[in-house]
C-alpha cells in the first residue's frame, strides 16, 4: 500500500460517519496492513502500524495491546 493509498484511506475514514471497518475497507482491499484503533462516532483514528505483506502475514501486530 503506498503512501498515497494509506492518505486516501486515512480520509475517507476520517470522514466516515457511524461507519464499521467493513465500510471503509471495501474499496481498500489492503487497508488490512494498516493497524489501527478506531472510534467512528469521535472521528478519532490511531494509527499503530503501517506493515509490509510479510510482517502482517507472520502475525505478531495480533499479539500487541
């Protein structure tokens, strides 16, 4: 996912309003590498980490509080 990518996902989730991840994934397929907390009904999104397929793919970001 490049970094254009990552910004256009970060608006439209930024304006999503009573939105779910499902949503705000559907045109953004690999927005599945972005970890993120969000609370839709503040607008607030943290992001955690931005990974490559192999670091998601190994699985450790499951482990993280």
């Amino acid at each position: 996912m490049t970094v254009d990518a990552v910004m256009a996902w970060f608006r439209k989730a930024r304006r999503a309003n009573g939105a779910s991840f499902e949503e705000i994934r559907e045109p953004f397929p690999a927005a599945d590498r972005v970890i993120v907390t969000a609370d839709f009904r503040h607008r607030v999104i943290y992001v955690k980490a931005l990974l490559t397929h192999k670091e998601y793919d190994r699985g450790e970001w499951k482990k993280w509080p």
